[in-house]
C-alpha cells in the first residue's frame, strides 16, 4: 500500500500546484481576504464519499470486476454468436445392432398356418424320422411324411393330398419385400431346389430357378431359397438379396468386417460378431450418426466447449450470469422495501406499533429460511410448476424471509436518529410528517442501507446459486450459475470436464467477492471519521 | 437479572410459538405427496384395502385429517411432551432419528468451531493492529474471499484435488469400504479420516466473518481513549495490544461466540449433504425433499429453538462479560 499513499501525495501535490495556480491566476484580478470562503474549496458530501471510494484501491478493484461482470453477463449475451439454449450437434460413428444371421442346422417348418402343423406333431416327425415307417400320430391325428428330394420332407394328413407342411433346411424369401409367400408357392420352390431342377411350374406360369436358389419369373427375380436366415433387427428394414449374399459370403469366408454399397450408392460398413449361444452372427452396423455435442473440450467454436445438453457453455455463463444478478438486485430489492417501510414504521411512531412490528421481525427472524425453501422447492418439483414461474416464487420467497435483519437495521438508525436536534429543528418548522421522514430521516439511513444491500446482493446470488446447485432453483432450460456448477454432481464431470463448472465457480466467486469489496469500500467511504 | 432472564424466556416462547405455527401451516398447506405415495404403494399390494382407505388411515394416523387449528394444537401437545411422531422416511420415530445423526453433526461443528476461533480470532487482531498495510489488505481480501465462497464450489474443489487427484480421501460418507474389518481404532481413524474434508470446508467458510467481526471490534477498541492513555503511559505496544486492547475486544467477542453456541448442534445442511455425512444435516435435507413433514417440522423447529437460545444467550452473556452493562 506504500505505493498507494505515494500515488496519493502525488494527486494531492498535483491538485494543490493546480489551486495554487488558479489561485494566482484569479489573484491578480482581485485578491481574497484569507478568511474568504472562496478560498476554499467546497465538495458536497456525496462527492466527499466518491472521493473517499476511489481512493481505495481494493474497493475500486472491486467495482472494476463488477463492472466486467455486467458487461459479461448482459452485453455478453448480445454479442454471443449462440442463443442461450441453442443445441450443438456432432457427427459419430456408432455400432448399432443392425442384424443377425444364422446357418440352419435344424429342420424348419413351412406351413399355412402354424397351426397346420404344431410343435407337438413336430417332435413327434423328428422322431419317426429316426425310426421306420413313413407315419406318425400325434393328438389323435395320423400324418404321413415323404422324402421328395435331399433333406427336403413334406407331410400329409394321412388320406389327404395336399400336404400340410414342409420340413426342410432351408428357407425361402421374397425378393421383393418382407411379405410371406404363399405355402404352395414355397413348396414349389423348394422341392425344385431340393432336386437341383432349372425350372418349375406354380398356378399355371413357369418360373426359372437357378443353383444359388434364385427364382425368375422371366426376367424379375421374386423370391430365392437360402440356407441361411438373415433377419434384420428393425421391422420395417428389407434386406436385399444381394446384400444377404454378400453378407453370407463374408460370413463363409469367416470375415470380421464387410462393406456394401446400396443400389443408390451410399456405402456402409459392417461388423460380423459370431454369438455362440444362439450360433449365430450378429451384424453391427458403423453408421456416422449426428448425437448433442455433449461436453466437447474448449475449441475456437466453444470457448468454453459445451455442457451436458451440447449447449455452448460460455453463452450459458453469460445468460447464467444475467440470471444470477437478477434475482440478486430483485430480492435485495423486495427485501429492501419490506424493511425500510417497517422498519420506518417501527422507528419512527414507537409504542406498541413498535413493539408489535418488531415480535414479528423476531418471528420472521427464527424461521429458518433455507430449509423452508428446500422444502418448497421440492414440492415445486413435485408439482411440476414451470421454471419460469418457479424462478418468480423464488425470488419472492427469499425476499419475503430475508427483510427482518434490514427492518431491525433501519428501525435502530431511525430511533437514534429521530432524538437528535436536526429532528427537533424540523419538527419546529412545522412540515408534515411524511415530509419528516421521507426527506430528513430516511436519507440519514441510505448510507447504511447502500452498504447492507450491497452485501446481502453478494450473499443472496450465493443463496440462489445454492439452491440452484441443489437443483431447488432456477430450472433447466434457464441457466444460472449455481445450476450450472451443479453437473459436478456426476463424478465423472468433477473428474474429466473441469471446463464445465470451474469457470461457473469462478464467476460467482468474482461477482460476490466484488460486491463484499465493494460494500466494504462503501462503509469505510461513508464514515466521516474515517481519516485517510 | 433473574427477572430479566425470565421475561426473555416468555417471551422466546411465544415468539416460538408463532414460528412453529407458521412452519406448521407451511407444511400442512403442501400437497401431501409422500402420504399418497406411500398409500398408492400399500393399495397396490396383492389383497391390501384401495389407496382411499389406506390414505384416509394414513392421514388420521399422522393428524392430517384434522383442521390446521386443532391439528397444531394437537401436535403442540405431542411436542411438548417429546413426542414428534414417527418420520415417514426414516419408519422410526423422529426423536429417535435425531438423536442418531445430531452427534456427528455436532462434533464436526465442535471441531471447526475451534479452529476457526484459533485461526481467525489472531489473523483479525492482527489485521487490526496493522491497520492499512499490506498485511492487514491481505487478510482483509482473504476474509472477504472466504465469505464470499460458495459452499458446494469450494468443496468440489476440494474434492478434485484431494480425493481424486491426490486420492488422500474418499468423496463422501462418514466410513470407509473396509470399515467393518478394521480394529477399533482403526474404526476411529477412518471416521475422522473422513471428516477432514467437510471441517476444512466448514472451517474455510465461517472464518471470514469470525475475522472480520474481530477486527473491526479491535479498531473500535484501538481508537479509544483508554489505549492513547495506556500508550501515553508509555507502555509497550505488547502489552497495549494484549493487555488492553484485546481483553476489551473479548466482550463482543465472547457475546458472539456464545450466542453461537447453539449453533453447533444445528448441523451443516449444504456441507453434510455435499460429503454425504450422515448428520442432522443431511438427515433432515432428505426428509425435506421427500416431503417428510414430521421430521421437516421437528427440523424446523429445533432450528428456531437455536436461533432463539443463541440470541438469548449472547444477550445474558453481554451483561455478565461486561460489568458495566446493567439490565433492568
């Protein structure tokens, strides 16, 4: 502080060299008597206190970071490229399951209807497969089975014709869609791939069937015979037939990763995992997908890189800290207003108004507000209300718990101040009460009640951003400093993302720091015994 | 002073008793969502009466079916003889809850309270007797600094840097994974192993009041006429600082520290429940949320009973530590 005092007798030396030569100056037009007044300089008391401020150093410091912080919190958002809930988006590549494949090695069943031929009948064919004799029962039905090509069973109602079903290895689809071809149809196609014919006949036309099991109907392809059963995991996804085959391919070849390229050309890459519990291979689809940019590090984009919802986490702070000294200046506000005019009240009429007025300052004194506010702010969340509106109920509640102590401060001023000979001397003068109070005594508290307010600003942003850290506060889509901080809940974040609550931290400490100096400087300016 | 005593006892009571019919109201006036969440839960059980019954017993078990008039009467009554009823969170009866988790709360405050009187009481006195130097800047910044941190930053921070940079402890609770496998002393070690973090913490943010209320004490003392006449005497500055001056700081000193006292047992709402530590803290912070209006109720109240006994004290105290106070 040497440096200070130093700077100070320097300013000082200056303004004095500068009276010095104003005084020469106006001296030889007309010499002062040296009990003139105009010799001396006279500053009103407001400019004494301004003076007072900015000669200390720490409380400028103080007024400079508030300074900053305003124009941060609301030029800041204007200037902001991004809106305050704008989301970010960032493209990935993700594993998604997109399919199985399976070889057969067990008989499948074709039927109408599943009921044609049921599971219990099933058992039982497997069975008299092993034995001798081409019948069987089952539930009282008998069935009758015929081997019509290798590995190719198809089963009669015993005396009936047309058969019921077909047992075989392999399985038939359309090439056209996911729709089920017609039993008949299937049967066709089977017995004439089982017998390794080129062509077969169904409803009166002439399909062309070739060794991989395609079925042409002249030149369209409409359904083909496959070994393998490939299955996509989405319902409405239809999987080509060239897709299946390269897939089957890779498979035989025992391949890890396959790439196809659509009929419109877009490539996609896939990964084959072998599942042994169910044999079979699973499909993996890395498909580039736009996900929230969640938690991105600080880049020239995001200075400050994003938050949890992909939101640009240096426009949250500014918008936060919009939030945060709102609610500050609107409390300090209410609460103000409540006390000074009790507190007035209380002070100024005395007797049993005083003594009511001041129980129920006693009264709003005990009630312990914080956790009345978790309490509140819990059913709030139980009842959904809208965070708009959630953000008002708080900002009354804190204003409407905390004007006991500025009531007490303004009352105990008034008292002492109402006893003192200015007062008598205004009441002597015969103005109105209102007058009394409005202009001489409440302009005696301001000092005072400048410095209280400007502390419990600091301590009611610390009082919101608690709550909002508590999640009890202001609400999602808003943003506010506490809330903000309030993702270091997740231990990952606190560990990893430092970039997320740090610079939220910061800030407040900053703003309250600055408002606590500032009151500081304030006090001490105020004091007209200070002698410095 | 007995007479006096006593007046301010009455009137704590009926200050009391207006609070506690405020809180009750408060909480009368909640949706009553835990109840219905308890009796949705019971009706959907296999054979269990419908959710109207279940509530209609529910809220007659816990004097919810009356009016708020005779329903405070009545819980007033219950309270004065110890009976808070049963928390809806914790199934066991409030008191019972309470004196479980008060004494942890109450030795982390007793522990921080001694070394934020060792630490801050000297820096203050310090900052005093220096009155506009560096030293006194840097304490008076630091004072400040400390005020003005918010609760849950300061211990994320320090969970950053201890537990999962430095790994010294563990993020939260009062006991350790092994906990059950350790000696008794060991036992005691983990406890207090765990309870370095939240009294640093407690510590860190109470002492900037607790110095800056010392030195502006100190100030008002050093400018009065008694130590311009003790140093006129020529004594030496030593014993003017703490022989005179400091002795006189004590009384609003010993008031303050008195009057918060009480306090001690009031636990650290947002510290517990940052650290986990099961005390009256975190204890009660849970019940709030989940809307446990028993124990919320006896929460709040014991909080008023502190309030008003601290203030009582600090005032009883400021006529015995300075005899020329006299009460009337």
């Amino acid at each position: 502080m040497a440096d200070n005092t130093e700077k100070n007798q320097g300013t000082e030396e200056m303004l004095e060299n500068v009276l010095e030569k104003e005084a020469s100056a106006q001296g030889a037009a007309d010499e002062y008597s040296l009990n003139d007044d105009r010799r001396v300089k006279t500053l009103s008391p407001t400019a004494l206190v301004v003076k007072r401020f900015l000669r200390n150093r720490v409380a400028v410091t103080g007024l400079i970071i508030l300074a900053f912080m305003f124009v941060f919190s609301f030029v800041g958002g204007i200037v902001s490229p991004y809106r305050e809930d704008q989301l970010f988006y960032r493209t990935d590549s993700q594993n998604k399951q997109w399919g199985a494949i399976m070889e057969n090695k067990e008989l499948r069943y074709i039927a109408e209807q599943d009921s044609d031929f049921p599971s219990v009948a099933r058992a039982k064919f497997v069975l008299a497969l092993k034995g001798d004799g081409n019948t069987f029962e089952s539930q009282g039905v008998t069935y009758r089975y015929e081997e019509e090509g290798p590995d190719l069973y198809v089963l009669y109602v015993d005396g009936q014709d047309a058969p019921v079903a077909v047992a075989t290895y392999d399985n038939v689809s359309s090439s056209t869609g996911n729709e089920k071809l017609p039993f008949p149809f299937q049967y066709a196609i089977l017995k004439a791939a089982a017998n390794e014919k080129t062509s077969f006949e169904y409803d009166g036309k002439t399909y062309a069937i070739d060794e991989a099991g395609t079925v042409m109907d002249g030149t369209a392809e409409v359904a083909y015979a496959s070994r393998y059963t490939v299955q996509a995991i989405m319902k409405d996804v239809f999987l080509t037939r060239e897709f299946k085959e390269q897939l089957i391919e890779a498979v035989e070849a025992d391949q890890k990763e396959f790439s196809f390229t659509d009929e419109e050309g877009t490539t996609a890459d896939y990964i084959l995992k072998y599942d042994a519990s169910t044999s079979s291979w699973q499909v993996m689809q890395s498909a580039s997908t736009r996900v929230f940019d969640t938690y991105s590090a600080p880049s020239s984009k995001h200075w400050l890189g994003t938050d949890r919802n992909g939101m640009d986490m240096l426009t949250r702070l500014m918008y936060g800290g919009r939030v945060s000294l709102y609610i500050g200046f609107i409390v300090v506000f209410i609460e103000t207003f409540i006390g000074v005019i009790l507190g007035g009240i209380s002070g100024y009429c005395g007797g049993w108004v005083d003594n009511l007025i001041m129980r129920i300052v006693d009264v709003f004194y005990c009630i312990p507000s914080m956790p009345i506010i978790i309490i509140l702010g819990a059913t709030m969340d139980a009842m959904r209300v809208d965070p708009q509106i959630r953000m008002l109920y708080l900002m009354l509640l804190l204003g409407f718990l905390g004007w006991a102590g500025i009531a007490r401060l303004v009352r105990g001023q008034i008292l002492s101040l109402r006893e003192q000979e200015f007062m008598t001397a205004a009441e002597a003068t015969g103005i109105r009460a209102s007058r009394r109070i409005f202009r001489h005594l409440i302009p005696n508290v301001i000092p005072q009640l400048i410095v209280t307010m400007t502390m419990s600003l600091g301590s009611t942003i610390i009082t919101e951003a608690t709550l909002s850290f508590l999640g009890l506060g202001v609400k999602f889509p808003f943003a506010s400093w506490g809330n903000i901080i309030n993702d270091v809940n997740d231990t990952y974040v606190l560990t990893n993302y430092w970039f997320i609550w740090i610079p939220a931290g910061i800030c407040l400490l900053a703003t309250v720091l600055a408002f606590n100096l500032v009151g500081d400087g304030l006090r001490d300016a105020f004091d007209p015994k200070m002698n410095r | 002073m007995r007479k006096y005593i006593l007046k301010r006892l009455l009137q704590s009571v009926v200050i009391l008793v207006f609070v506690a019919f405020i809180i009750y109201v408060l909480m009368r006036c909640l949706p009553t969502s835990y109840l219905e969440q308890v009796a949705r839960a019971k009706s959907q059980q296999p054979g269990s009466k419908s959710f109207e019954e279940w509530m209609a017993q529910l809220s007659a078990t816990y004097g919810m079916d009356k009016g708020i008039i005779p329903g405070f009467l009545s819980w007033c009554g219950r309270a004065i003889r110890g009976d808070f009823g049963d928390s809806w969170k914790w199934t066991v009866p409030v008191t019972q809850k309470f004196a479980e988790s008060v004494w942890i709360s109450f030795i982390m405050g007793a522990i921080s309270f001694f070394f934020e009187i060792i630490i801050a009481i000297p820096l203050g006195v310090i900052a005093a007797t220096k009155q506009y130097t560096k030293t006194d800047y840097t304490i008076t910044i630091v004072a400040l600094a400390c005020f003005s941190l918010p609760t849950f930053f300061f211990a994320s921070l320090l969970k950053l840097l201890f537990c999962v940079k430095l790994g010294w402890f563990d993020l939260g609770g009062l006991i350790g994974r092994h906990y059950e496998q350790l000696s008794t002393f060991g036992k005691f070690l983990d406890r207090a192993n765990h309870l370095v973090l939240p009294i640093v913490t407690l510590v860190v943010i109470s002492i900037g009041s607790l110095m800056r209320y010392t030195r502006t004490n100190m100030l008002e003392v050093l400018n009065a006429d008694y130590i311009r006449t003790a140093r006129a005497k020529g004594l030496p500055e030593n014993k003017v600082i703490y022989h005179h001056a400091f002795r006189n700081t004590l009384i609003p000193l010993v008031t303050m520290l008195g009057g918060s006292l009480p306090g001690l047992f009031a636990g650290a709402l947002i510290t517990e429940t940052l650290y986990s530590i099961p005390g009256i803290g975190f204890v009660s912070y849970q019940s709030m949320v989940t809307g446990d209006i028993p124990f919320s109720m006896f929460y709040l109240v014991f909080m008023a009973i502190l309030t008003l006994l601290g203030n009582l004290i600090s005032d009883i105290l400021y006529a015995v530590v300075d005899p020329r106070v006299r009460i009337a």
